[in-house]
C-alpha cells in the first residue's frame, strides 16, 4: 500500500495506539540511553582536562633527579634507571647499556645513545666503532680494560637509531651526571652531540671538538664520534689531535690515587 486516503491512515495510527506504540518510526534508530550530544561533548573536554592536569603532575625530569640522588652507587644507579619507566626508548630496547671499563678510571667517556650492536651485548661502544674506539685510546696509553670508563647518556636504542629527542636527553640527564659523579674520573670526554648537549648545553660538536669545556664539575674535552668517523674516515686527523690533546693533559697531572 503506497498511498493512504485520511481515513485510513487515522485508521491505521488509532489501532498502533491500541496496541501500545508510543513513538512514530524514524529512518534512523534512537539510542534512548545515549546521553545528548551537547553533554558527550561537555564530557569529553572535562576528561581531556583532568588528563593534561595528570600529566602535568608528572614531571619525568624531578623523578629522574630524584632516583639518580637516591642512588648511592652503581649498582643503585643501574637499578634506578631500569626502573625509571617515563622514557619511551625502553620500551622498544632490548637491554639497558649501563657501563664498561674501570669505576676507578682517571677517564671516563660519555656516549651518544646505543646502536643495535649496543643493544644487543648490553655494553657501550662494541663492533665496529668499538674496535675504532679501543684503536684510538690505545694510541695514546689507554683502554677500558685498565684505565678508561665508558658509558652513554641515552642507556636505550632509540628505533632505527634516531637521535635522541630533547625530552629523552633532559630526563636521562641527572642520571648521566650521577653516573659521572660515582665514578669521579679527572676528566670527561663527550663523543658525538648528545653527550655535548646533556653535559655542556651545546649542539654542534663540529664547532667546538678539541677546546676544552666544563661540564658537571669537570673539565671536558668534545670529540666526535667514533661512528662518525667510520662514515668521514678523513675526520680521524682530527680526533687524532684531540687524543693528543687529552693525551698532553694527563701527563701534565699526577695519576689519580686509588
């Protein structure tokens, strides 16, 4: 039936009322129970609020300064840091990179961030830039078997080796100057920018590799990575330089007493 006269179509709704109906049929179906749609979006900007005033009350970098105060040694540190669960970076890692060579060091050298050799032996500078790295200190009296402590700023592989982002490096920051306040070597040597940016603030270690700086009490000597070197081979005059230099001011000083 297409079509209905008046008489019909009165018909027809007088007999729906007789049997209950109380709503007329629409083309789309009604929700009773959903709330209006000026209410859900009332809603949803009061859960947006309270989420940012969450996350607000997160500050990543105050419980990193206060995990690494906490820790009274390496062990503790380590610990703290693979309990430290506000960097993204460990999620996608394999193993935390904590350390290598001698806590009693004279030297101790501060990484980038772990590649994928890194990351799978759990240890700084291993496979190729490792065995550049350990070439370079051995040409002027060094090595982490005897006199040398290496670790890293960043302890987790970034995907796809990535720079380290801003926030990463500012968080794991106090945990970097704990680690290098435990270890209390005479001098520090950043390889490669991130180092330089956790330590001294400065980006662009190109510009200021080989000048002396001070860093978390110390004095720093920049240098470029040893995995940039392996890319622009003709770059290894200069950290030759630079070992010279690190080489001329550890002979000017007593050795550091045990």
């Amino acid at each position: 039936m297409d079509k209905l006269d008046w008489h019909m179509a009165r018909a027809a709704l007088e007999w729906q009322a007789e049997m209950g109906t109380s709503d007329a049929i629409g083309d789309l179906p009604i929700d009773r129970y959903a709330l209006p749609k000026e209410n859900l979006q009332k809603n949803s900007k009061i859960v947006q609020a309270n989420s940012a005033i969450v996350l607000d009350k997160i500050d990543p970098i105050a419980l990193a300064k206060q995990a690494s105060t906490a820790s009274e040694n390496l062990t503790e540190l380590q610990q703290a840091i693979n309990n430290f669960r506000h960097c993204d970076l460990q999620r996608g890692a394999r193993n935390l990179v904590f350390s290598d060579g001698i806590p009693s060091a004279r030297v101790m050298i501060l990484g980038e961030a772990p590649g994928r050799e890194e990351d799978l032996e759990a240890k700084p500078f291993v496979g190729p830039e490792g065995v550049l790295l350990d070439k370079m200190l051995s040409a002027i009296g060094l090595s982490r078997e005897d006199n040398t402590y290496i670790a890293t700023v960043i302890p987790w592989r970034p995907p796809q080796d990535r720079d380290p982002q801003k926030l990463e490096i500012d968080m794991m920051t106090p945990f970097a100057r704990r680690h290098v306040e435990l270890v209390n070597p005479e001098v520090l040597v950043c390889m490669g920018n991130t180092s330089c940016v956790s330590v001294l603030g400065k980006h662009g270690v190109n510009n200021f590799r080989g000048q002396w700086q001070e860093g978390f009490n110390l004095p720093v000597l920049p240098m470029v990575h040893p995995r940039t070197l392996l890319r622009q081979p003709l770059r290894k005059k200069q950290a030759w330089q630079d070992l010279l230099e690190l080489q001329s001011w550890l002979r000017s000083l007593p050795n550091k007493e045990s």
